[in-house]
C-alpha cells in the first residue's frame, strides 16, 4: 500500500517535471535563452553523470555536456516532444559521449605524444576535500572496469544504473527493445563482476 | 520478445535472460514467477542474481566526481552566449565542403543559405591553432521562377518562339542561381566550429594536431554518425 503511494507519488512528479520542461522546451522555440538556462539547470546532473560514465574523466564530461546542449539549442526546432525532453536530451548525451570517446581514441592514435596518450581516464582537476576523502581506489578500479565493457552493454547500464531510468525509459533513449536492454544490462554487470572480484568480494 | 509466454520450466539458458530484470524488478508478474520458481532449484542461477545485485549495490554507491559552480556557471554563460549570439534563429542551411574531404555527396541539392559559428571548449584551446578550412557556400534562399511560355491559339505559328524563349529564360535563372551557390564563400570555421546542412550537422570540430583536426558529424539532430579526419588550412 505504501509503495504504491510512493509509486504514485514518483508518477505525478515525473509527469510535472516533463510537464516543466514541455513549457520551457516551447520558450526556447520562441528563442528565449532564460528557457535554456534553466532546463540546462535542471539536468546538467544528470547529463554529466551519464557523460562521465561514458567517456571516463570530469572534463571531458564537461565538454561533452556542453556541446549536448548547444546541439540541443541548435536542435530544438526539431524535438516534435514525441518523447520527454529528457529522453531526448539523453540521447543526444549518449552519442555525444560514445563519439567523443572514439575522437579520443583516434587523436590518441594520431598522436605520438605516449604521455598524452596514457593520460589516466579520469583526471578530476577540482576536487573537493570530501572527494578525497572518498574511496579512491573502488572509484578507480570501477573506472577501468567500465572502460572495459562494451560500448553498447556501457550505455544500457550507465542509464538503468547511474541515472536510474526504467528499462523502459533507456529502450527509449537507445532505441532498442526493452529485452535487449535487459540483456545488456545483464552482460554489463556480469562483465563488471569479473572485472571487479577483487574489490567486491 | 515474447515476455508474458514463460512456462514453469525454464532451463538456465532461457531463465538467464530474465535475471537482470528479476534482480531489477523489471519484469511481470509472470516472468518474476517463473523466474522465482526456477532459483528455488537452481543454486547456480541464485548465484548469477546474488552477483547482479551485487553490482547493481556498489554502482548505487558510487557517484562521479563532483562539479563545481564555477564549472556549471562557465557552461551556462557559453550557452548564453551562443544562444544570444545567434543572428537569426530560424533554422539556417550550410553547404559544408571540406578540404579533401567533402562530406556531401557531390550530387546533392544545392542549399538554400548558410551559417558557419565557432564555439569554444571549457578551460581549453587557449593557444592559437591553425585554421580548419570548411568552405561553405552561402547563397541566398533561391527562388526560381519557372517561366513557361504558353502560346496562344491564334499564334500557334510562332508557338515555338515562344518555347524557345521559355527554355533559354529557364536555363539562364538556374545557372545564375547554381553560379552565386558556388562562389560565395563563407569564412573559414575554427576549431569548435559548427556548421548545418540540409541533413548534415557538423557537432564540432577538434585540433589534432598540427596537420589534422577531427569534425564530429551528425546524420540528423539526434545521432551522432561519423567523425572526419580534416587536413587543416595553414593560417594565412
């Protein structure tokens, strides 16, 4: 009884945030800059948390979430709204990301410079005293393991498990079916368990 | 999929594909069933769950490192500023050709007019860099006007005189028109730089080096298709 409250109560929440952004997604049809300020303030998080998972450093995350929003500016003409915005703005972080990794691998490939080229994957230059507090060597170890899992099974997880988007909702963004997103997410996690034995047990 | 079609005796090969799900609560109230009724003899399957909430605990922990606002405000004022910087906000088309490598095939329609922004990255590309040579070619929205010459009736003596006419008039507003398309040249873009076509978005575009840079290019506004390796243009 209670959890479907909850449930109920998450559902109205979704549908007034979709509802927000609806309304901000027609003012910055109308071309107004205060609609993208504020939908960019409203999941900048969220775009960065997927960006990071997928391209494995906090400035090229920055990089990738800013240029996912200019596209969205520049883009915005064409969002017909047949999904959230939010969808639709995963979606374009996600490619974002997923080319944004393979220009770095084709520059790393160009460039002879080997010390460009090993530069570790995450590299966070502004970190907070609690940041360092953290656990540095679980965040480093799922790092490299992230990086190890396919491309396809990485985008699938990094939406269900960092943004906690439905399975519906990633089979949305990646327009694939929900079984296959439930069988990336499996080989995902099994992939990761391998990778990850000696720190998780 | 057939996901409501699960019969009570799954072997581990057929059950495997729903144990994400189950250990997710991502499937129905059917699949959970069978799904439960198979663990409660399958040690190996219990297993297989046990390690997939296991990781699903530890990503659940794990945050990425945190962004400051002065990070964030830097992001927005870009923003801005491209969105207040935008001369019309209507949706512009760019011939985009790039040195060597053209992008478009060469038999595509000649486009309307043009835009050629830069943009500029986080914290990045403070030194100056060789330019990237996009040509583009901007022309004014074409309106052609197709003129057909009908005879009248009672002149049909002279009807082909006016065909004639009608022809060559056509001809000369399609070649004026193709002619002003491929002269006129926009400015080089910088690395950064975005550019929009008919069906073709350029995202961005990225020193290598010296010699290279890449541009990340969309097949429309939602997915990103293919990356160029572009020769640049030495600064002149």
């Amino acid at each position: 009884m209670v959890r479907a409250r909850r449930e109920e109560e998450a559902a109205e929440d979704v549908a007034r945030d979709n509802a927000r952004d609806a309304a901000l997604v027609e003012r910055l049809k109308g071309g107004d800059a205060r609609a993208l300020d504020e939908l960019f303030r409203r999941h900048r998080d969220a775009a960065y948390g997927i960006a990071y998972r997928l391209v494995g450093s906090r400035e090229d995350a920055l990089d990738v979430v800013q240029e996912a929003f200019i596209h969205v500016m520049r883009g915005i003409q064409t969002f017909r709204g047949q999904s959230a915005f939010r969808t639709w703005l995963f979606r374009i972080v996600t490619h974002a990301s997923l080319d944004y990794r393979r220009w770095r691998s084709l520059r790393a490939a160009e460039s002879l410079d080997a010390e460009s080229a090993s530069e570790p994957a995450a590299g966070p230059t502004q970190r907070t005293p609690q940041e360092e507090a953290a656990d540095r060597d679980l965040r480093e170890a799922i790092d490299s393991a992230f990086a190890n899992i396919s491309e396809k099974n990485r985008a699938a997880l990094v939406l269900f498990a960092i943004e906690g988007m439905s399975y519906k909702e990633v089979a949305e963004v990646l327009g694939i079916s929900v079984g296959t997103v439930m069988s990336r997410i499996f080989n995902a996690r099994q992939r990761l368990r391998e990778l990850l034995a000696s720190e998780i047990g | 999929m057939k996901r409501e079609r699960v019969s009570d005796d799954m072997d581990c090969e057929e059950i495997r594909t729903l144990l994400a799900g189950y250990a997710d609560g991502e499937v129905s109230p059917i699949e959970k069933d069978a799904v439960a009724s198979h663990l409660e003899q399958c040690g190996r399957c219990r297993q297989v769950v046990r390690d997939q909430q296991r990781v699903q605990h530890v990503l659940d922990a794990y945050q990425p490192p945190p962004v400051g606002e002065d990070a964030w405000n830097g992001i927005a004022r870009r923003l801005k500023a491209e969105m207040t910087g935008k001369a019309d906000p209507t949706v512009l088309k760019t011939r985009a050709r790039v040195e060597g490598l053209d992008p478009t095939p060469t038999s595509q329609t000649p486009l309307a007019s043009g835009e050629a922004r830069t943009s500029g990255r986080i914290g990045r590309d403070a030194t100056p860099t060789p330019r990237l040579r996009l040509t583009t070619t901007v022309t004014a929205a074409p309106t052609l006007a197709i003129l057909v010459a009908r005879p009248r009736k009672h002149r049909a003596a002279f009807g082909w005189v006016a065909h004639a006419v009608g022809a060559i008039a056509a001809c000369l507003v399609v070649g004026l028109g193709l002619a002003a398309m491929w002269s006129d040249q926009a400015p080089p873009l910088e690395p950064g730089a975005m550019a929009r076509q008919d069906d073709v978005v350029i995202l961005e575009v990225q020193l290598v080096d010296e010699n290279y840079s890449v541009a990340l290019y969309s097949g429309d506004s939602d997915d990103v298709a293919a990356v160029w390796l572009v020769p640049n243009e030495a600064e002149g």
